[in-house]
C-alpha cells in the first residue's frame, strides 16, 4: 500500500506527536530538543528529543493512523475524506 504524503502546519505535527502514547510533553521554549519522551528514556523520566527523532519511531506513524480523524490533525482529515 502506497503513503499519500501530507503536508502538515507545525502545531499540526506537534499535535500528532503529543498524542504519542511515549510523549510527556512538548516544550517550545526548548528550541533544539522540545519534545519529553519516555521510549528514548528507557524509564518512566522523559528526556528532551527533536522532531527528527519523533519521525523516526515506529509509535509516531501508528499515532498518525489513529488520529486522521482526530481534530488535532485537520489535515490529515482532508487527505482521508
């Protein structure tokens, strides 16, 4: 099965991301590495990731699966109806 490719706004793929079951939390003061995340952890203490990390986890494409029809990700919605 072929991907459409999405484009997606930055508070888009910020809400994507939070809504990853290993996201704590996003930062935007933190410039560099905004993102808590437990899975790169490897406890249940988050440490500070970058948005490149996020896209290269499984868990994040699975998040996108299950919020196409989430209003976190309107554009999403429209590649979908």
């Amino acid at each position: 099965m072929s991907k459409k490719q999405v484009s997606l706004s930055n508070e888009e793929v910020l809400s994507c991301i939070h809504a990853c079951s290993y996201c704590v939390g996003i930062h935007k003061e933190h410039k560099q590495t905004p993102i808590q995340c437990t899975k790169y952890s490897g406890s249940q203490f988050p440490i500070y990731v970058n948005v490149k990390t996020c896209f290269t986890c499984s868990e994040f494409e699975w998040v996108i699966e299950q919020v196409r029809t989430a209003p976190a990700c309107p554009s999403l919605q429209k590649e979908t109806g």
